[in-house]
C-alpha cells in the first residue's frame, strides 16, 4: 500500500478527535442563547408587512391591544423572553441591510397554558395560513405557495414545508430550478410535539423515522431559498447548542390539587394497561422506544402515509443525512418505520389536543374512544377559562356538521371536523376495557407525570 495514503489515513484518524474537541461541547445554556436571540432564516417580510398588518382585519370595537389582537388572530403567545415586543415565532432581522420580520422555532415550538408562556410547548392555537397569507399581502404580494400550511387551526403541515423545500434543493443542497418529485402532500395535519420528551426519545418525529442525536435533522427549517449551502454549514455548530438545549427542557408540573390516592389506584392500572408502550415513570423511570404498527394502532394513517418512499431516499442522498461523514456508519439516514411511536407522557396534562393529529380534545376522549367528538370547535385561548381538569384538556363546544357553510377559510379553520382526511380520530381503544372510575384513577395518575 502506498506509503503516503497510510500516513495520511493515520494521520486522519489521529487527527479526528482531536477536531471534535476544537468545537465547544454542546451547551444548552448556550443554545438557549442562540435559539431565544438569533435568526436561521432570513425576513419573510418587511417591517412595513408588520406596521399595516391590522388592515387586513375585520374592523372591530374591541378593546384589546393591538398585540392582543394580533397573538389571537393567528394563535401566537407572548414571549417569556425580551423580544421586541413581539410574540414568540415572529422576530425582527436584516438580509442586506434591510430589516424585516422572520420567523423562528417558537412560532410552532413555544405555547402557553394557563397564562404562562414555555419555549417547547407545542403551539395548538396557531393558524399558519391565515399568519402566511396576511402578512404576505400586508406586504404588498400574493402568497403563492402551492399547498396549505394549516387545513384546521393549531395543527400545521410541517411535513408538507419539509418535502417542499427539499424538492427544490440538489443534494448538496444547492437550489434545483426543476423540483424533484417528492410527492407533496398537505394533509397529514400534525400537531407539535413538547420539546421535553425528546431527551427520552432514541427515534424522533411521529413514527420514528429519524435518529434523535442528529442536529442536521433539526436544521430543516432553515430551508429558505436564501440561505445556500454554506449557511447550512456554518450553522451546524450552532445547532449542537440547540440540541443540548432542547434535550435539557422538563416537563411542567401540574399547577392544580391532585388526588394523590386516586392517582395511586391510577398507577397500578397504568402499568397493567399502559406501561408496556408509554414506560414507566417516578424514580427509575423507563421508556422502551416503541413503534406500534400501523394497523395496530388505528390512528389516522395519512401522517404515516404521507411522507413518501421518495423523499426519504432524497434525504438520505443529501447533506442532512451525511452526519460525521467516514465515522463508522453514523449518518443519521432516515427509514420508513411501521407505524406511530408511542410517545412518553410527561407532562401530558399540557400538551392537549392528543394524538399525533390533535383529533382528541381531552385524556376522557382518549381513554374512552366512543365520547370522543366528531365536529368540534374551541376559543383557542389558553387560559384556565379554556381548560377542563376535569377531562384534562381543552374544553370544546360540538358544532353540527350541516351548520357548516361554505364561509371565511379562517372560520372555516376553526372547526376540527373528524371526516376530513388526516382528521379522524379512531384509534388507540386501550382505554375502553376500564370502568368509568378507572379511567378517572388513570386520568388522575397522567397528571402526575
Ligand atoms: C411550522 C411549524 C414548525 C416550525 C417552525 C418548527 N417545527 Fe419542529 N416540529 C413541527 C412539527 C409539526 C413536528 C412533528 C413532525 C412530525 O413528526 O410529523 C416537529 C418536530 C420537531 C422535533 C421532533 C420532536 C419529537 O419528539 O419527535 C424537533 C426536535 C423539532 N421539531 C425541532 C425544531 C427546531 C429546532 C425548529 C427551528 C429550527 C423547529 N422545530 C421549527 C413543527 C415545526
Ligand atoms: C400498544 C401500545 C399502546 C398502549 C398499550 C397504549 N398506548 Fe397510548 N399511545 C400509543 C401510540 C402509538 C400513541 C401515538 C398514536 C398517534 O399519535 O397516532 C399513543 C398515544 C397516547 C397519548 C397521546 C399522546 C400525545 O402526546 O398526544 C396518550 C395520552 C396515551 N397514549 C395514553 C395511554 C394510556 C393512558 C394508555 C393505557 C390505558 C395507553 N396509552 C396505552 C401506544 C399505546
């Protein structure tokens, strides 16, 4: 073998560790710095979008603020961080010297309850398309996407915004003029997962398709035609921080008096009827990672269905999925799973609606499949006027279905109507073998965890 090749593979394998230890190691006090403070994608909008934006609202007397007006309008929450007087999500920025608004992790990452803000509390009140449409036209253009970012409010069509923006970037990343074929689809209606179960997690998104310790992953929002592929790159240090972060987050505690005796005939039922997917909790705490197939389940299949064959392999060709390149096979590649990971509970008293499509209101529809509603609206406020503890979660009102007239897509928006694709909620029956005082002992338990 040639000499200089063994010296310069040796040189390379000595050399490695060493240039991982260059890099600070992940901080997640440092990515909480980062991520609260600095922007991955360039202004969507001009500041002008922001200084006309109420134009584009109904004229009402309210005497709300005009930032009460807004953060309802489009389901955003104030910042629990100094942010220029803006919700969490939106974020003043400059691209050439120009400033404008953009958006950030917190617009879909960060909600509230009860009065209280939490960066990595998933956003159920927003309504991307009304926030993309009208900001896009308060700015003097026509928004031109070719799919909905939102059919039905506080769920999204992340995935959607992932394929999208990858179908029209090489590889390497750089933009592609003619878009590959990724077989969009805008109606897998995702709810946004709490960012403290991830620390958890060894798979990550609803069906576990993606290894939880790659940062590339998490960098997929940054897919804005303007940033090239040097961006990405030098960004990615940044994104360790974050990371650590995000893996560092707890669950909040539930605020309000627990039964502790009833929670304790709830725990003895939830390790006969539960534990065996969503662990255990308390002092030893375990979590086996499981992805429960898809038939099994009986979940809406279009979140599983939606994110094609197609695009997985794009991915895996790409520079998202050549993580630490040459170190033994960690790439971090993508893989079709069999169906939805059932996910770890803590915390689960915040993060209503429930299931990886926000279809169930409370954890009473959860455990009891036949209550659940099939039309169904709610205020889309987040204070304890709006919560059930008694159900745990959100109260809603059903709406009868033939009242439902073609009317304002934002109104429209507002319904969650189970007959929809990528709406319905059948599925996970677990809980309809207990009595009805089970199920309170195992409601009473979850808000423990
Ligand atoms: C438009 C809304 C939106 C924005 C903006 C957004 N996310 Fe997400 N995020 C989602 C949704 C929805 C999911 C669930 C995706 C799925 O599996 O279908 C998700 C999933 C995740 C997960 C995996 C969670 C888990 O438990 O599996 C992480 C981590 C994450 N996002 C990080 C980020 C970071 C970091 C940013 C900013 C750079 C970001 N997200 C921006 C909507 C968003
Ligand atoms: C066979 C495995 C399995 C069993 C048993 C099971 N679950 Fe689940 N659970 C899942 C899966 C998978 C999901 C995610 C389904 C989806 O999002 O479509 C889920 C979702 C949930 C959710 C919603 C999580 C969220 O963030 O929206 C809750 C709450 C829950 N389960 C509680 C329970 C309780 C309580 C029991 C026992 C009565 C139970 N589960 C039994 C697999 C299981």
């Amino acid at each position: 073998m040639n000499r200089v090749f063994v010296a310069a593979t040796l040189l390379g394998v000595l050399t490695f560790p060493l240039s991982l230890r260059a890099d600070s190691p992940p901080s997640a006090e440092r990515g909480r710095e980062l991520l609260l403070t600095k922007s991955y994608v360039p202004p969507l909008w001009t500041a002008r979008a922001y200084a006309n934006i109420a134009q584009q609202w109904p004229s009402s007397s309210t005497e709300l603020s005009f930032e009460e007006r807004l953060r309802e309008r489009y389901g955003l929450h104030p910042a629990p961080y100094p942010n220029n007087n803006l919700p969490m999500g939106l974020r003043y920025d400059s691209f050439l010297g120009i400033r404008g608004l953009a958006i950030d992790c917190m617009l879909c990452h960060g909600g509230s309850i009860g009065g209280k803000s939490y960066v990595g509390l998933g956003n159920t009140s927003l309504d991307l398309q009304a926030l993309f449409e009208e900001f896009t036209k308060a700015d003097g253009r026509r928004h031109l996407l070719p799919y909905q970012m939102c059919n039905t409010r506080g769920t999204n069509e992340a995935g959607a915004t992932s394929v999208f923006l990858l179908s029209h970037r090489n590889p390497d990343l750089n933009l592609q003029r003619k878009a590959y074929d990724l077989k969009l689809k805008d109606d897998l209606c995702e709810d946004v997962p709490a960012w403290w179960i991830l620390k958890k997690k060894r798979t990550m998104y609803y069906t576990g398709g993606a290894d939880v310790r790659s940062v590339r992953s998490i960098m997929q929002f940054m897919m804005s035609p303007l940033n090239s592929p040097q961006v990405f790159q030098s960004r990615e240090v940044d994104f360790r921080h974050i990371q650590a972060y995000i893996l560092s987050l707890e669950a909040p505690k539930y605020p309000h008096p627990i039964n502790r005796e009833l929670a304790q005939q709830g725990e003895k039922l939830f390790l006969t009827h539960c534990a065996s997917c969503h662990g255990t909790y308390g002092e030893n705490p375990t979590y086996p990672n499981r992805i429960i197939p898809i038939d099994e389940i009986g979940t809406d299949r279009k979140r599983f269905d939606g994110i094609s064959y197609a695009f997985g392999e794009h991915y895996n060709r790409s520079w998202f999925a050549q993580e630490r390149p040459g170190w033994f096979l960690d790439e971090y590649q993508v893989r079709a799973t069999p169906g939805y990971q059932a996910p770890p509970l803590d915390g689960i008293w915040a993060t209503a609606p429930y299931l990886h499509n926000g279809s169930v209101p409370t954890l009473e529809h959860l455990l009891n499949s036949k209550s659940r509603p099939k039309v169904f609206t709610r205020s889309f406020r987040t204070d304890w006027d709006a919560y059930d503890t008694q159900a745990v979660g959100w109260k809603v009102q059903e709406v009868d279905p033939r009242s439902i007239t073609p009317q304002d897509p934002i109104e429209r928006r507002k319904i969650y109507d189970t007959s929809q694709p990528g709406r319905s909620n059948t599925g996970h029956t677990y809980g309809d073998v207990l009595s009805d005082d089970e199920r309170r002992a195992v409601i009473e338990y979850l808000k423990t965890l």
